[in-house]
C-alpha cells in the first residue's frame, strides 16, 4: 500500500502542464467558478482523490505512534497514527498535492509547516485545517473557552451564539484553521448518550435557531480571512441510538426524522452551510456513510445543498469492518462515494483505492470532479491561495483578547440555571463566614468540559478560585476530593462530613469527567455513554453525609448530560446546573452565588429523575403517559425551559390579535411581563402551541418561539409574537406537508410547565 501511494506520487510529480496557458485559478479577480474549473483542467487523478482525503497532523501521529498499539487504534475515535506509514510518508504526499486537508493539527507552527509543504506542491493548492472547535476553538492550547453548546441553549440566546461563533471564527484563522466541525444540530433525546452537552438540546425549534445563527457567524460571508466553513452535523439520528451509545443503530420512523431531526440541518443549509457531516450510526438499516437517500435525494435533491460532505472519523472503513454492508475497504469506499460522499475523514488506502475504482469504471472521472469543485470552491472563497498561512506574530494579539475574555464571561453568566432555591440564595457574606467547598468538580480544570485542551491555569477560574475572587471576605475550606468520581477516596468523604459541622454553609461541587487528555477516565463527552444518569462513585454518598451536617448544603452540578439528581433535588435547599461554563465558569457561578448576577438561564433539555424515564422530553405525543409509571411520579425532576431568578415574573393579559385565520395567515400573540420582585433581571419567555385535533397525532406541546425580555424592578413589558404558517403545518398522512384546518391552543410563559402558560385559542379556517 506504501509503495503505491509512493508511486502515485512519484507518477504525479513527474507531470507537467504546459505554462503557456495563463494559469487563471491563480487570479484573485477571476470568478471563483471559473478559476475552480481552470484548476480541475489541470489536475490529474491522482491529485483530484488526495482533495478527498484528509489526515490526521504529524505531531499526532507522532504522539500516538509512540504511546498506542494497532489493536488500540480499531476503537478510539479520537487519537491515530498509521501503521507502516512515517511522519515522513505524509510529508511527502503533502508536497505532491496527494493530500487536501488536515485535522488534530493543534498549533499555528505546525499548521504553517504542512501549510509550507502543500505550497512545494505542482499547483500549489493549499490544505484546508478542520479543528473540533465545538465551543471556542478549545481544543487548541491558548484560545478563548466559552460555555458548551447544552449551557449556550440554556442562555436562550441566538446573539451570543452568533457573538461567540464570528469570535471563535476569528481565533481559528488567527492559527490558520480554517474550518470548524461545528455546529452540532443533532437533537438529543436520551440522556445516556455521552455528546448531550455538544448539542443544543432537545427541542428541534431551539436547535434550529442556535444553529443557524453559529453558522452565520461561522462563516460570515465565506470570503475573508476572518471567515471560517462551518459543518452542521451529524446527519442524522445519531442522538436517540437504540440504547444510548454513540454510533449504535437507530431506528426511526421518516415522520419523525422529517419532523424532529431534519429541520435544524434543513435550516443550517438554508443559511449557508457549505459542508456537512454524516453520522456514525446506521439508519434504518443503512449506514449514513452509504445512504443515499440522506446524501443525494433529500440533501441535494429537495434542500438543493451546494457544499459538500465529509466523514466522521473513518466511518466508511465501518461500513466494512462493523456495520458489513461492504465486504472490503475497496467496496466500502465505492459505496459512500456513489452515494454522495466528498471528503474521506481520514488516512491512507483511500488515494489508490478511489483511483483504482475509477480506473476500473466503477466511479466516473466526472463523480469525482463533483467532489473536488466543491471542496476547492470552498478553498477559493477562504482565501487560501491567496494567504495561505497565519501571521505567527499577530496571532496571539487575537487569541484570548479583551473582547472575547468578555463575551466568554457573559456567556458563562447567562448559561447557568438555577434549578432550585429554597431561599438560601443569593448568599448572604455576613451571614455565611465559614464556607465548606468540596467535590470532584470544585477546583479542576474540567469546568472547560470537552472538547477543551489543556489550558495555562492563569485562564481558568475552577469554581473555588471563583469563590475567592468575589467573596475575598469569607474562609473558604476546602477538602480536596480528586477529579476522579470512579476512584473518589471513603476518607476524603468522611473528612468533608466532619468538617462541614464546623462550616456555615456547605458547597459540593459534583457532575462528570469530561476532559479528553484522560480520555479512559472520562464519563462524560464524546463516546462516554452512560447505561444509567446516577452520579459516579461516591459523589451521592458525599452530598449526603456533608447535608447530615445540619448546615445549609448548595449543589453545583458540572456535567455535560441531565443527572438524576433526586435525592438532592428533595432534601437541598439550592442546586445549581452550570453544565461546562468554560474559561470563567469560577467567577460566574460564584457571581451568581453571591447575587453578584442574577442568574437567567433556562433549562435547553428535560432532567430526568432516573434513567428509567428515557424517554423524557417535553414535546412527547399525548398517549406517552396514558398510563403513568407506578411507583415512581411519570414527572421529570425539571421541565423543559424550567430556571429560577432571583426575582419574580408574572404574565398577564394574553391578546392574540386575531380568533380565525386563512391556511396562510398569520396570528400576533402579545403578553405582559411585570418584574414583580426586588431585582433586576431577564425573563426567558417561552411560546408553545399545540395543534387540538389532527388527522395524525401531534406532540402535546412545540416551541414555536422564545425572547429574552430585560426587566427592572417593578417594570411591565409587552412581549409581541408572531404565528406564521411554518408554525403550524405538519406530514399528514401521505408525509405532505400540510396546515390543516381546526383549533390551535396558544401557551406562552415561563417553562414548558403547564402551570408555568397562560392560554389562548384561534381556528385555522378551512
């Protein structure tokens, strides 16, 4: 195999192009589709196939060459290297245009070095950097960190998720990466699944709206160089596997991937996305890798997508090595490309494979000039032939500025939600002298959650550095509990439970693992999926010892999933979700603590009370729960849009600006917010509707729309949404899409709670 690619390379330098044809895809002012096609004229085959394919980056494979067996590669999906294969074999291919892309490339010097190489290359067509920049471009050294996605959908707001995007966007290209594989669309329905905290929840309206506006501020207008390609992903249906597990089957009915799963990547097309990737898992029995279905009737045929796809992590090899639908590599390759596939996410085989299909007339020439011109189209737009490499010396003026530390701040401020308070919050510092802090999650770097690298400590605030910034006046003590809730020490917990007698209020700072450099130790993030929601190790025995204190105990929980956190949620007065606030997650849950911020945040996914609810989310159909679970309430722990303030709202006077309205019409809804309490503050308010009868079964309840409403003390706004008909419609029977005549029911309030709505009708005429 390494002799082939050697030789494709060595057959592809040996090529030349006659130079007295003005090479037009090097000038700038030329349009871009004409310089793509000036450029493909001139490629051979081999060089077309290495656009396809992307490797993982050097210092990778020399890291993981040195610390990893072959047998330990079959499984991980998250570090690599090739056997048989040097560091520099892939230099090599780099400078013979066998290669069109890198990932896991993690520093500017390294980015410019390939970078360099590709430019040694008979054309010259730079290498396009994709990075798992999921929440800031984290999982490089010194970048900002921002909240994860689960927190940033709690804020409710679709600003900061364009803020914080069009910063990351900024950050990258100062590092030369140019595209991000975010964002995650996908929309979680099982608390299991270890990538809940990637997503923005369970809601497809919520997702949708946070998608589109990453997107946007992704890519801008894809033709700068502070614009980056954003790819919406995974399609699809990789979170409601069968049992909870990344990549395991999943089964699902074409209402429900039409009605829940498709619209969020529907929308990110709509909005610009020029890449997309597919999911691990299979669909109905057919691997996403291979599904043409997904790939060309529904994403090219009805959404019309002009970018192109890439794999996730050697998915294709699993449509023959686990999914056996393929029955050699050879095939497998064959299979996705015919069925739309782009960009080979990642290594070798690939380059004399493809070629050899094409050769042998299984793939056209032409199939793969379709994959190339989107790919390089892309290229052009970044301006990458243009600029190719990142000035090293402004790099860091860009990085971790002012403006983003502030964005970053913010965010984490608005991310957290108050789950519980029985009046012990927002501390009292006079009253509170003596504070006990203790819990896996209390002074560790884990707060960044992941897809986050290890961070200088000067640009991290843990929970309890946090504590100590604002309340400089207060004896923190703390007992130390490891970041490992699978090796917590008995002795340590029964140190914090004498301890705690002596304090005057008790903090455990509890949740999952998440961070990636101790990938095996993790339960949480990226292929950590759970069989039950219960928190690890001695982590409950911990709360409950410590609250056996007698003194006021406050749980923060620090976790990318829901946990089922019920005993707590029963006998605390106050309980915390901070999800993974990023860089400042320190100084804004202790902000929040101390009243220093009142906290706005609402919950972007339902929290079950066990695992034994899944399925738990809010927008179930209305037989789910005709007969309710005995023993145990059918009730989740926290609804859906569910968080506390530190003051109180009320809705009043619900107006809806019409009673009847044409198939096509529109409805204004409006309702009064007064801030009824002592406090500042800002409301999340929530529209829900639910179509009365229909001639299929409809969800009990949908989010249709939402605002953040900015209220002072005392202060009543009028809040005004618009109904249109795409907040209406639905598959009918024959999957047409339809608005059907009858009685829609308005809800608009506070969560998805039905105490929580005020309520109003209107008929759609027929």
């Amino acid at each position: 195999m390494k002799k082939q690619i050697i030789a494709m390379a060595l057959a592809t330098s040996l090529l030349s192009f006659d130079g007295s044809a003005k090479e037009r895809y090097k000038d700038p002012q030329v349009p871009v589709k004409d310089r793509v096609e000036d450029l493909i004229g001139r490629m051979t085959l081999e060089e077309k196939v290495g656009q396809m394919n992307q490797f993982v980056g050097i210092e990778h494979i020399k890291a993981n060459s040195a610390s990893m067996t072959e047998d330990e590669l079959k499984n991980n999906t998250a570090n690599a290297f090739y056997p048989g294969v040097t560091v520099k074999d892939v230099e090599r291919w780099t400078e013979q245009g066998l290669i069109g892309s890198f990932l896991h490339v993690l520093t500017i010097e390294e980015a410019n070095y390939l970078q360099s190489l590709a430019m040694k290359s008979r054309l010259k067509i730079p290498i396009i950097f994709g990075i798992d920049a999921i929440h800031g471009n984290a999982n490089a050294p010194d970048n900002t960190v921002y909240p994860t996605n689960i927190g940033l959908a709690c804020s409710f707001d679709t600003d900061m998720a364009y803020k914080i995007a069009r910063q990351t966007a900024k950050e990258m290209r100062a590092m030369n990466m140019h595209w991000t594989f975010n964002p995650n669309v996908e929309v979680a329905r099982d608390p299991r699944w270890g990538r809940v905290g990637e997503t923005f929840g369970e809601d497809p309206y919520l997702v949708t709206q946070m998608g589109v506006e990453s997107v946007k501020g992704y890519q801008g207008g894809l033709n700068g160089s502070e614009d980056v390609l954003a790819c919406i992903k995974h399609f699809v249906g990789g979170s409601q596997p069968i049992n909870g597990t990344n990549g395991s089957p999943t089964d699902l009915s074409e209402r429900t991937i039409r009605e829940v799963f498709f619209p969020p990547f529907k929308a990110g097309v709509e909005a610009g996305a020029l890449s997309l990737m597919t999911a691990h898992n299979e669909l109905n029995g057919i691997p996403c890798h291979s599904n043409e279905w997904l790939m060309q009737d529904v994403l090219r045929g009805e959404w019309k997508f002009p970018g192109f796809v890439v794999s996730d992590w050697m998915d294709i090899e699993h449509i023959h090595d686990l999914h056996a639908t393929a029955e050699n590599l050879k095939e497998a390759f064959y299979q996705s490309i015919d069925a739309g596939m782009d960009m080979h996410m990642h290594g070798v085989h690939w380059n004399e494979m493809v070629v050899e299909l094409v050769k042998e007339g299984r793939l056209s020439e032409e199939r793969i000039d379709e994959s190339v011109r989107r790919i390089l189209d892309v290229k052009f737009r970044l301006g990458l032939f243009e600029q190719p490499f990142a000035d090293e010396q402004k790099s860091m003026q860009i990085r971790l500025s002012d403006e983003h530390r502030a964005t970053a701040l913010e965010a984490a401020r608005n991310s957290i939600v108050l789950l519980k308070n029985d009046g012990v919050l927002p501390l009292d510092a006079s009253k509170y002298k003596r504070v006990l802090v203790t819990g896996i999650n209390a002074d560790d770097m884990n707060v960044l959650g992941d897809w986050s690298a290890v961070q200088k400590e000067e640009n991290v605030s843990t929970i309890l550095r946090g504590l100590r910034q604002i309340a400089p006046g207060t004896q923190f003590d703390f007992v130390d509990q490891g970041w490992d809730p699978r090796n917590m020490d008995p002795q340590k917990v029964a140190e914090a439970a004498t301890r705690a007698k002596d304090a005057d209020l008790n903090i455990v700072v509890a949740g999952e693992y998440m961070m990636r450099f101790r990938w095996h130790d993790r339960t949480d993030g990226e292929d950590t999926d759970r069989s039950d929601i219960d928190l690890v190790g001695l982590q409950n025995e911990l709360i409950e010892k410590v609250a056996a204190s007698g003194k006021p105990t406050i749980l923060i929980l620090v976790n990318g999933r829901p946990l089922g956190v019920e005993w707590a949620a029963e006998h605390l007065p106050a309980i915390i979700e901070a999800w993974a606030p990023g860089m400042y997650a320190g100084q804004a849950v202790a902000e929040i603590l101390y009243g220093k911020v009142n906290p706005t945040a609402k919950l972007a996914v339902t929290i079950p009370r066990s695992v034994g609810q899944t399925q738990m989310i809010y927008n179930h159909k209305p037989s789910q729960y005709f007969h309710p679970y005995a023993v145990k309430p059918s009730t989740p722990l926290w609804p859906f849009g569910h968080g506390l303030s530190y003051t109180t709202y009320k809705y009043s006077d619900l107006q809806l600006s019409a009673n009847e309205i044409a198939k096509d019409g529109t409805v204004n809804v409006s309702v009064k917010i007064t801030n009824t309490g002592k406090h500042d503050g800002v409301e999340i308010a929530q529209l829900y509707l639910r179509d009365t009868f229909s001639s299929v079964t409809r969800p009990v309840k949908e989010l249709k729309d939402f605002a953040r409403v900015s209220l002072k003390a005392g202060e009543t706004k009028e809040v005004v949404f618009k109904i249109t008909p795409d907040k209406l419609g639905f598959y009918d029977k024959k999957m047409n899409w339809i608005v059907e005549p009858g009685e829609f029911v308005v809800m608009v309030g506070a969560s998805s709670e039905d105490g929580a709505l005020l309520k109003g009708t209107f008929m759609v005429k027929k």
